[in-house]
C-alpha cells in the first residue's frame, strides 16, 4: 500500500505541509474518574495568532489552569483583556 510519504505522490507532500501551517492543534487530557482520555482539538491558525509576543504566548502556556476543561476555559477567558489590547 501506498502512503502519502512515497515519491509517487509528490503532491500530496506539499497538501500535508500546507494543511499544517493552516490547522492548529492542542490535546486536552480528560479523567473521569476510572480512565484517562486524550483529545485533539483543532482549529484554524489565523493570521491574528501572529501578532502576539512570544511572551504572551509563553505567559498562557505556562499559566493556565488544567485542572478541569471548566478551568482551562476559565483562565483562558481572564486572559482575554490583555490578548485583545496585545493585538
């Protein structure tokens, strides 16, 4: 079986490169009492993403709570005032 990675489709090479740039991805860890689950969340990289520092970036990887996705949401909703005048 062929795969996307063959010299035979040099095409889709460039389809995945581009689709990546455009998709964005986090994985959200979820427990629920008996098991561990993960989950992909994607979503599209909008030019907007471009005009935060690096320091911005870096404060809400660092600082937002995962306890729970209700607490994840939370902070990354208190963070929305200075995302909003950063851009």
């Amino acid at each position: 079986m062929k795969c996307a990675k063959d010299d035979n489709y040099p095409h889709m090479k460039e389809f995945i490169g581009l689709i990546e740039e455009l998709i964005l991805s986090i994985e959200i860890s979820s427990h629920n009492g008996e098991a561990v689950g993960f989950q992909n969340l994607y979503f599209p990289n909008h030019p907007i993403f471009s005009y935060l520092a690096g320091d911005t970036k870096d404060t809400i990887m660092f600082n937002v709570k995962r306890g729970t996705r209700r607490d994840k949401l939370t902070s990354l909703f208190e963070t929305y005032d200075e995302l909003k005048e950063e851009i």
